[in-house]
C-alpha cells in the first residue's frame, strides 16, 4: 500500500526486536500510556500497529507490507506468540492487544477530554461499538462512527480517503480507532495517519467484534495461555483453518531463522 507518510519528528526510536521482520516495540501498559501523552502532544497524526502471528508471517514475504509496519509510530504485540517472541528473542513486552487497548484508552482518555472516532465493521458492529464502550466507562466523548462500505485490498489501495480524513477532523476527534482487519487496516490507518485525520490512529482490527459484543469473548485463561487461536478456530474453522494450521507453523519457523540469523544478539545490541 502506499502512504504519503512524513518524516518521523517524535515517533520515536524505531528499535526493539524484528518478528517477521518486523519491528515490535517493548513497553509495559503503564509506558504505552506515556507514550500516547508524548503523541497526543507532538501535534500530528501517527499510527499505531496492532500485530499478531498472522501479519508478520505475511509482512516476512512482502517488503512493502513490512516497510509500512516499519515505519508505524508504534508496533504492539497484539498476540502472546508475538510477545512470547519478542521476549526469546532478548526484549521482553507486554502483550498489548487491540481489545484490551480500547478499554484502557477509553477509561485513561475520560480525564483527558479524549474524543473517539470509530470507523470499520459492518454496520451494526461500527454502531455497537461506541454504545458498549460508553457503557463501560461513562463519560466517554465519542466523536463518530463509520463502517465503510466492503472493498478488497486492491480496491482499498486505490481509495481516496481525504473524505474520511476531513470527516474525522470535522469530528474533533483525537483517537481515530481503525478495524478493517489486517492488513487492510495497516495501510488505510497508515494513509489516514498521514493525512491528519487524527492524533492517534489505532489499527485495531477485530477488537470492534470483541468489543461490540458480535463475537463471543475469547476467556481469560485461553488468553493468558496464548490460545486465543485456539477458540477463534473453533467457532470460524472455515475461515480460519488457513491462517492458524499453516500460519502457526510458518511464524514458528521464522523465529526460528531469526534466532540461527542473530536476531537475539542484535536486539540486545541495541538495548
């Protein structure tokens, strides 16, 4: 995907650990809340990744997908396998996932005045989205919500989102919460990024079905021990066969080359 993405003046160091090639930033909840103050305060749009296994065993086979997620202002370990990886490889992080951000952000943004922006999901899920979420957390400023019409990829790569971004502006909206699914979303929050449409871009994926209540909540303990997977598969196994049977082994492979490549050694170079 394209982006018209500027140089990076606070986004950051872009080190840490390479899964797939691609970067992941170390941080504990407590640092990725200093980190939006310090993004909120540089004055123009960044970007924020949200990766599980699926999206670095696609971006490790495709340069440009991966020079996009390079160049985010922030890649989080959505998944346990990808923060499991980035502690074998010598970084230890939290896992900060799309879903649980959405709760934090939401309660840490109420004090701020932080107004929200929704836009992904079919319709009834982009609309359900802000009403659970205010449920939870009173006070939550919602600025808008949109679910954009079904596009593929290539058809995604060719659209103009100036309307969005100057819908999303009008808005007065700070948090611009993406969920296309990647990764569609990558590139449509990177571009949205660029063009300003808000302060924090957060690509978040299927955080809205999680959220909005269309998908049932993966439990606790199936998350903690890294089978989200596990139940996802179980009640979509005709969609998801493909990504988890095959897209498991091959992000388990990869670690592997990254670690006979000096991953580990690199990473801690640079810490």
């Amino acid at each position: 995907m394209t982006s018209e993405r500027r140089d990076h003046t606070c986004g950051g160091s872009r080190t840490g650990p390479r899964v797939g090639g691609v970067r992941i930033d170390v941080l504990t909840w407590a640092s990725f809340l200093d980190r939006l103050t310090e993004l909120l305060a540089c004055g123009r749009g960044h970007v924020l990744h949200y990766l599980a296994a699926d999206p670095t065993v696609l971006a490790r086979g495709e340069p440009s997908y991966r020079d996009l997620l390079n160049r985010g202002d922030l890649n989080l370990a959505d998944g346990m396998p990808v923060a499991w990886a980035t502690r074998i490889l010598g970084a230890p992080t939290e896992r900060i996932s799309g879903i649980d951000s959405m709760g934090r952000v939401a309660r840490w943004g109420i004090g701020r005045d932080l107004a929200h922006f929704f836009y992904g999901g079919m319709e009834d899920v982009a609309a359900a989205v802000p009403v659970a979420l205010g449920n939870r957390f009173p006070g939550l400023r919602v600025a808008g919500f949109q679910s954009p019409p079904y596009r593929s990829l290539d058809e995604w790569r060719g659209a103009d989102l100036n309307d969005v971004a100057a819908r999303v502006r009008d808005s007065g909206a700070q948090a611009l919460w993406v969920g296309l699914g990647a990764p569609k979303q990558d590139g449509v929050g990177d571009r949205l990024a660029a063009l300003d449409a808000a302060p924090l871009v957060f690509s978040v994926g299927g955080a809205f079905e999680g959220v909005g209540g269309a998908r049932p909540a993966t439990p606790e303990w199936l998350r903690r021990a890294g089978l989200e997977w596990a139940h996802r598969l179980a009640r979509e196994p005709g969609r998801l066969w493909h990504r988890y049977l095959v897209g498991n082994p091959k992000f388990v492979a990869g670690l592997a080359a990254d670690l006979l490549r000096g991953e580990r050694s690199r990473t801690r170079r640079e810490r």
